[in-house]
C-alpha cells in the first residue's frame, strides 16, 4: 500500500461517516458536523493528490485552503441560521422545520 | 515512504476513529470535541504529506471552530450532557446504506451502529457516562 | 508553506541560510546536549516564574516555596467529581501542559538552541496556543460543576476577544522578516527591535498574551474571589500540581515569545545570546505578573466590545501601518 | 533536520508530556491514598447540593462575536503566506490585500451597525 492509497482510504472513510451523520442526525448542528467530517475526507484528498502529482506546483494547496475557507464560512452561516430559527422556535431540530423546503 | 505510509496510517486511523466517535457519543461536548480531535488527526495527516502551511493551519483553525461548535451544541441541545433518554436521529436505513456506499472502497469497512435511542437510560440517572461509551447503553 | 516561506526567504538571505545550514550541521552532532540545555532551561524558567508570581503576590522573594507548595500540593487528596466526564476531565491538564510545552518548542533561545526551528513558526505557536482555550473548555465541561462550566465557557468569550489580537500582531511581525520562521524574526530586528518598529502590535500582543495565560485584568475563567476557583476548582492534588505547572508554563511560554517577537530575542551587547534571552523573558514575566495586579478585572462583555471595537481595528492600523513604512524605508 | 524530522520531534514533545504527567500522578499515588468518605466527590456549588447535573443549556451572550470571530479567523489564513511574500511584491501586495481587508472592514462595521457587537 502507498501513502497515496492509504490517504484516499482515509478520505472516502472519513466521507462516509461525515454522509452517514449528516443524513441521520436530527440536531443542525449535528448535520453540520457531518458535512464537516466530508468537507474533511475532500480534503484529505486533494491533499494526497498533491502531494503524489504534482508536488512542485503550489497552487494545488490553494484548493484545500479554499475548502477550509468553506468549512469555516458554513459553519459561521449554519450557526447563523440555527440562532435565528431556535430564536423563532425554540429548537434546531430538523424534523420541525418541514416549512423549510426549499 | 514507509515512514510516510505509517504515519499516514497513524494519524488517519486516529481521523477515522474520532470521527465515528463525532455520532456515537451522546454529549454534545464530545461530540464536537471529537470532531476537533479527528480534525486535529488531519492535521497530523497533512504534516505527514508534508503540506507544512496547511496542516499546521488545519491544527489552529478546527481548534477554534469546533471549540465554538461546542458552545453552540451545548446552546441548541436539549439536554447537551447526554444524560437523559432522546432521540437524536432519523432515516436510519437510509443514512447507513449512503454512508456504506460513501466510503465503499475500504475493504471490509461496516458502517458505525445505527446511532440513536439507548434504551431507559433515565433508570440510571447519575451514571456515569463510559468511555465513548454508546455500547455500554445501549446494550 | 515551503513555497513561500523558506525558499524565498532563505535566496532573500542568503547570509542566513548559510548560517542556519552551519547550525544545523553543527546541532545534528550535538542534539543530545542542546536538547539536555533546553530542558534545563525550561525547568529553571519554570521556577523562576513560579518565585516571581510569589513576589508578585506578596512583595517577598522566597526560593523555597515554590518547591515547597508543589510538594505540599503532590501530597494532598486528588479527588474525581462524581458524574463527571473522566475523558475530558483527565485530559484537560496534560492537554494545558503539552500546549504550553509546543508553543515554548518553536522559540529560539540562542542562534541554535531550539527545539525546532520550523519555517512555520509563528503559525505553529498560534496554533499551539489554540489549544489552550481546547484544554480549559474540557477543564469546564468535565467535572460537571456548575462554577467550573461558567469559568470554562467564559474563557472561550475571552478566545473570541483576544483571538484576532494574538494572530493579527505576528502577522505583522512576519511581513517585517519576510518569513515565520521564529529564527528569522529574530534576524530581522538587529536593527531596530519591534517594539519600537511596531508599538501598536506590541502593545496589543502583550495584552493578549495576559489574556492567554489568563492573568489579573483578564483572569476571568479561574476569577479568584468571584468563581470559586472557576475552572481549577474541581482539582485536586496531583491534578492541580499539573495545572498550575501548565500555568506557569504558560506564562513562561508568553514572555519568551514576547520578548522573542519584540524584544530582538538574544539580539544584544557584551553578555552571551543566551544571557539576553533569559533576561528578556524574565523581565517580561516580571511585567507581565507585576502590572495587571493594579488593574481591575475587565468583565466579559467589556473585554469583547473593547476587543471588537478597538482592537481589531487598531490591529489592521498596525498592519498598514507596518505595510507603509516597509515600503518606504 | 528535514520539516518532517522536526514535526516528529514535536510530535516526540507531546507523547513526552503525558509521560512526564503520569509520572507526576504515579509519585502523587506513591505518597498516599484517597480515602474514600461519603460527599468528598460532591462538585462545589456554593454550600448547597445541586439535584440536578450542571450539563444543561448555556445561554453565552455573544452570538454576533462568535460569528464574525469564525469568518475573520479564517481570513488571517490568507494573510500569513502574504505577509511573507510582502516585500517581495511590494506596492501590489499592498493593494491587493488592502481591498481585501477594506471589504472585511466594511463588513465588520455592517455588523458592528447592525447591533452584533452586543451582549445579548
């Protein structure tokens, strides 16, 4: 096994837990978690992919710090989001907000 | 590279195991502590794979967000300390077969236990919760 | 980032690469003995600013009680709260000491004498004292002690505060030397320390590393005399021994990177590098303990507003600020 | 040293304190004993036995702190590489991240006008 393979194992690991929560959690910050936990598997592998490409060329950094930039900002929304519906209702939990179809 | 392939499995493995233990603890603190911890993991995973810039960036920047993950779990969350008996997720079916075809290409992966409703733990009131301690629950 | 911190750095300088290239032959025959230097100097570090927060306290210098309440604090009970979280409440303490540990580690004591001279340095020590604020939440959540939980979610208020004041302050420092290596930082204050060169992240750095290491105007998470203890009052005994250790740690970590971001490091006349670094640091942590006992202890909300509202935008002032005077000079 | 030399000796630093810890806890050990009496592990609450946990909801009062905190902790990623590569470019770096941070500090104070540097 390579460094390379075993990085893409943790990544779709990491993706299929983070799917896995998102989907079953009730709670939204609980869904958020998960999104992070993919958010985080994609990660790893664009690192890896560099890494084992094209480690000359710096700007395949650039994608993984866009995706944290992502991270950081979806969490910043979702909190933001989950502070004015628990203002409103009292609770986050998803199985409430069915009005909230998109 | 074999020093590179044990510290990528090292530190992965520890990503992975953190990252389960995100949705089978049930106080909200682990949760989001785990969440931080297995994003620390990454962090030790991109030293490994020698991105210096991003993985001592990943180290700082998921302490601080899921720090305040934290705080707002334990603000939106009914019962935050997992003490009492709720339930906390849903489509079960539906969310273990996606996360299963998520990550499909780990050999021999198993999707975590199905999450949700450790039985009549209120019988129990001052326990004491376990070590990542679903299992012991739920059992 | 190696692409841009140490290759541009090092063609920029070239003098220096080839000094750090020389160290590094030098240092790989004698780890052994920097290293057993670098210990010593933490352990004395470490007892010195325990002796100073004593005579910060009480006006009286006495080498004895450190020693003697550590031993005093080994001997006694070390009780787990019932309920509570053993996970975090365990780790809460190793996880203070080894933040404190990391951050000291990238801080150079003489051209040389350093744990490891990362070309991430100045993010590496961000990123340590990050954990910090990790360490003192687990310490809250832990015990499930209601004066515990309120001094450790305080803390985090006060991370939200002084936060941008401890990254934003380096970054300045960093477009100085044209690198985060902690080395280079020093190397580019031999002409004019950045004290001097920057005032306004001085000071705005030296007030967040008093509310890092949680001291008098901004001690909110322990606040003696309001909290019960706050986050320390759950522990006991060995428990608490490895707090306060962690503490003034802590507080050694701080000065020395104060005095190695402002202060020129071991830049200075006549004694040995090593010699200046230590006075630097000492006198630092003199100030740093001595000061904030005059000052009454901000209230969470104040210190948020004032920090949003003043301090960030002094912080980017300091930033152009920095930026100009580059450019001109 | 390579960078990866480094990060392990670091890494050795960590594993390193926690070994310094238990030998701390295992000396504490050697010196004596907790005894085990009723009500020694109640956690301090003022002279009064609290019934319930002390785990339950928070309100922390800085919600609009604590957002903005998340997107312009995220923003200084981008200013680190730049500080570095500062001189090198000069006046352009100076423009480039000063419309940068113009943006960010417009958005500070739209958020400071709309009431979100308040204790709520």
């Amino acid at each position: 096994m390579t460094p390379l393979l075993a990085a893409l194992l943790v990544g779709a690991a990491l993706f299929g837990i983070g799917l896995y929560g998102a989907l079953s959690q009730t709670n939204l910050v609980m869904i958020m978690m998960g999104v992070e936990l993919m958010l985080g598997g994609a990660m790893v592998n664009l690192v890896a992919f560099w890494r084992h490409l094209h480690p000359e060329v710096y700007a395949g950094q650039m994608f993984v710090l866009i995706v944290m930039t992502v991270m950081a900002l979806e969490a910043a929304v979702g909190f933001g989001v989950a502070i004015a519906r628990f203002r409103a209702k009292g609770s986050v939990e998803m199985e409430e907000a069915a009005e909230l179809r998109g | 590279m074999t020093g590179q392939l044990i510290a990528v499995a090292f530190f992965g493995l520890a990503a992975i195991g953190f990252g389960a233990g995100v949705f089978l603890t049930r106080s909200m603190v682990r949760s989001a502590l785990a969440l931080l911890a297995a994003m620390a993991a990454l962090g030790g995973l991109f030293l490994a794979l020698e991105a210096e810039f991003l993985g001592v960036l990943q180290l700082m920047m998921m302490g601080t967000e899921m720090t305040l993950m934290a705080i707002f779990m334990v603000m939106f969350m009914m019962d935050p300390g997992g003490l009492g008996q709720m339930e906390m997720t849903h489509q079960k079916r539906t969310a273990r077969a996606a996360g299963r075809s998520g990550a499909w290409p780990r050999p021999g992966w198993r999707s975590g236990p199905g999450g949700g409703g450790g039985p009549a733990l209120h019988q129990r009131p001052s326990c004491r919760i376990a070590p990542w301690g679903w299992r012991s629950w739920s059992a | 980032m190696r692409s841009s911190a140490s290759p541009r750095s090092t063609s920029r300088r070239g003098s220096s690469t080839d000094e750090r290239n020389a160290r590094h032959g030098r240092s790989r025959g004698a780890d052994a003995v920097d290293g057993l230097w670098l210990a010593l100097a933490l352990l004395a570090g470490v007892y010195l600013v325990a002796v100073i927060e004593e005579w910060s306290a009480t006006g009286r210098v006495r080498p004895a009680v450190p020693l003697l309440a550590g031993l005093a604090t080994l001997g006694r009970e070390s009780l787990v709260p019932r309920r509570s979280d053993r996970i975090l409440f365990e780790a809460a303490a190793p996880l203070l000491l080894g933040a404190a540990l990391l951050a000291a580690a990238v801080l150079p004591l003489a051209p040389g004498l350093i744990v490891a001279d990362l070309a991430t340095g100045a993010l590496f020590i961000n990123a340590a004292l990050v954990y910090v604020v990790v360490a003192l939440v687990m310490a809250g959540w832990g015990p499930d002690a209601a004066y515990a939980m309120v001094g450790g979610w305080r803390f985090l208020g006060q991370l939200v505060a002084y936060g941008m004041l401890i990254v934003m302050p380096l970054t300045a420092v960093a477009m100085r030397a044209a690198s985060l290596s902690t080395t280079a930082i020093v190397a580019s204050q031999a002409a004019l320390p950045n004290a001097l060169a920057q005032p306004l992240g001085f000071v705005l750095f030296w007030l967040a590393a008093l509310a890092v290491c949680f001291l008098p105007p901004f001690d909110l998470p322990t606040a003696p005399g309001e909290l019960a203890g706050g986050v320390f009052g759950e522990y006991t005994g060995a428990r608490l021994a490895t707090m306060r250790l962690a503490r003034l740690a802590l507080i050694l970590t701080l000065a020395a990177a104060i005095a190695v971001f402002y202060l020129g490091g071991w830049l200075g006349p006549v004694l040995p590098p090593w010699a200046w670094t230590a006075a630097k640091t000492l006198a630092v942590a003199a100030a740093l303990l001595g000061l904030g006992r005059f000052v009454p202890r901000l209230r969470g909300e104040q210190l948020l507003a004032w920090g949003w509202q003043f301090g960030i935008p002094l912080a980017l002032v300091n930033i152009f600020w920095v930026g100009v005077t580059l450019l001109l000079v | 040293m390579t960078p990866l030399q480094q990060y392990g000796l670091l890494l050795g630093m960590v594993v390193a304190t926690v070994g310094l810890v238990a030998t701390v806890y295992l000396i504490a050990r050697s010196l004596g004993k907790t005894r085990g009496e009723p009500g020694k592990d109640v956690p301090f609450t003022g002279g009064t036995l609290s019934p319930k946990p002390a785990w339950v909801r928070y309100h922390i009062h800085y919600y609009g702190f604590a957002l903005l905190f998340l997107a312009f902790d995220m923003e200084m990623a981008f200013m680190y590489p730049w500080a570095v590569v500062y001189q090198e470019l000069g006046l352009t770096a100076l423009l480039d991240m000063g419309v940068f941070l113009a943006i960010l500090f417009l958005g500070l104070l739209y958020g400071w006008s709309q009431g979100a540097f308040k204790w709520q």
